[in-house]
C-alpha cells in the first residue's frame, strides 16, 4: 500500500508539473494578444549583434533572432506580428530577459551553468574562446606576460570572471581593469590605458576590423576558456523556447545557419565593408552534426 501510494503521489506529481508547464507561458500568451516580440541587442558585439553606420542593430545574432521570429509568428499562426529593439550591456542583459523586458537577447553571451539557474538558452549559434587583444607592438602573448600589467574586460563577461580567477590561483599580481563595453576596452588598449583585452577572440576579430588603423592591434595566446554562444530566452516559457529550438535545429540541418555565418564571418560586412575572413571553426562545425541546446559547461 506504502508503495502504490508512493507512486500515485509521484504521478500527481509529475502531471501537475506538466500541467504548470504548459499553462506558463508568458511570451507567447503576450504575442497571440497583439504585443512585440523584443529582441535585445547588442552596441559592439561585432559582428553577431551591433549598430550600422544608421545605428541599426545588424549582425550575426540579430539575422539568426529575425528567423526565429518568424519562425514563432507562423507557428502561433499570426497575420502579423511586431518586433521592436531594446539595447542590452553585459551588465544588465540577464535581467532583461528574466524579468520579461526583452523576449530574445541576440548577442554574444556564453551559456553556462551560473546562467541558466535564472534564463535558459537554445542551440548555439557559435563556439569560441576568450583570448587577448593587444597592440601590435607588444611583446605579450601569453597570460603570465601581463604579469605587474593591466588587463581589461567587459563587465558581466565570462572571460572577466575567468581572469579574475586565474589572476587569484596563480598569484599573477595582474590589475584587472572593468570596461562598460566592449569598444570602450578596445579603447583603453589602443590609448596605452591597458596592455591587453581579454574577450571571446571572434569578438575581438570583429573589433580590430571595426577600427580606424586594423594593423595595430592583434590576437595573441591560447584559450583561456571555451565559450558556447547562445540566444538567451526566459526560462518560464517552455512552449516558447520548445519553437525556438525547433527552428534553430532546422536551420542548422537546412544549412540556412551556415549561409548566415559565411555572410557575416566571410564576407565584407557593414560598415566599412571588411571580412573577417573566418572559416567556420571545428568546435562549431562538430557540434552542428548533432544540434542541441544541451552544453557540458
């Protein structure tokens, strides 16, 4: 009796989670009303999420999020439906997306275990990892090199809390310098205000093409960490992420996520016109085979 009775209350159990489940689900309850879907972006993330020479958010990330748009408005079956723009930082991009400011955030941000504990993400969209942006004329390659120097990143980062990390363990004595953004840490490296950046490297490419004079800086060192990137989505709307997955998953296997890629990594891109020149990496073309939000870190 102890038994069956155990296992009725874990079935009731079970059935009134799925019930929560399906009855939770905020964006898209929101989108069948006639509201926006929003779709946070980035100012300097090249070239997954950044504003054009118009100050319209482009890139990478921003293609991917329009395509998942689409993709919910024909799913819920809607003659139309708005989208609208909200800018998102480092700093406060989480918390627009689980307080319901923003329904998507197409950037760069890594997923990771701390993260989904409050959002939830869908398939990658790119894999990187965090190296060092420096000025041509320096003799640094490697972390232990920045030892007694100063090394900036992007407040709210992985790559911040991963040198803080390693700064402390091995006693490198490395002053680690907070940015507001990503273009205001390129900045200090270019004024001799720190010796090196440390970012997502595909980032860092993108920001060295963006400058005035590309030549005089570079990326140097091997990876301090692996960065899966992914559009981040609240976690309290299952039936909206279960859309978003599928489509991410059809776009990879159409290889329509392919064609967005080479458009943006190889080829010239806004607003000057440059290529990045990069092929798609093995870490990336690997995890495509087999799509999934699901990420070991």
């Amino acid at each position: 009796m102890l038994r069956m009775a155990a296992r009725t209350g874990v079935a009731t159990w079970v059935l009134a989670a799925a019930a929560n489940a399906l009855a939770s689900a905020p964006v898209l309850d929101k989108l069948r009303q006639g509201g926006a879907l929003v779709i946070a972006h980035r100012e300097s993330s090249t070239p997954f999420s950044y504003l054009d020479a118009d100050k319209k958010p482009v890139g990478y990330a921003v293609d991917v999020c329009l395509k998942l748009a689409e993709a919910v408005k024909k799913e819920l079956g809607l003659k139309a439906m708005p989208v609208t723009f909200k800018m998102a930082t480092p700093a406060n991009r989480i918390a627009m997306i689980e307080s319901h400011e923003a329904d998507l955030e197409c950037g760069s941000t890594t997923n990771n275990a701390e993260r989904r504990q409050k959002v939830a993400f869908t398939v990658p969209h790119y894999i990187t990892g965090s190296r060092f942006l420096v000025r041509a004329d320096s003799g640094v390659e490697e972390l232990p090199q920045f030892e007694g120097k100063k090394l900036v990143s992007t407040k709210g980062t992985t790559p911040l809390k991963a040198v803080q990390q390693a700064n402390r363990e091995r006693l490198l004595r490395i002053n680690v310098l907070e940015a507001p953004d990503h273009a205001k840490a390129v900045e200090m490296v270019e004024k001799g205000e720190a010796d090196g950046f440390v970012m997502d490297d595909v980032l860092l490419y993108g920001l060295i093409a963006s400058r005035p004079d590309p030549s005089k800086l570079k990326v140097v060192g091997k990876p301090l960490t692996i960065e899966p990137l992914a559009i981040m989505l609240p976690k309290d709307d299952p039936a909206f992420k279960h859309i978003v997955d599928e489509e991410m998953k059809r776009m990879v296997r159409s290889r329509e996520a392919h064609a967005l890629y080479e458009k943006w990594f190889e080829k010239p891109i806004p607003p000057k016109g440059t290529s990045l020149n990069l092929p798609m990496n093995y870490l990336l073309r690997d995890f495509w085979k087999y799509p999934t939000d699901q990420v070991p870190f």
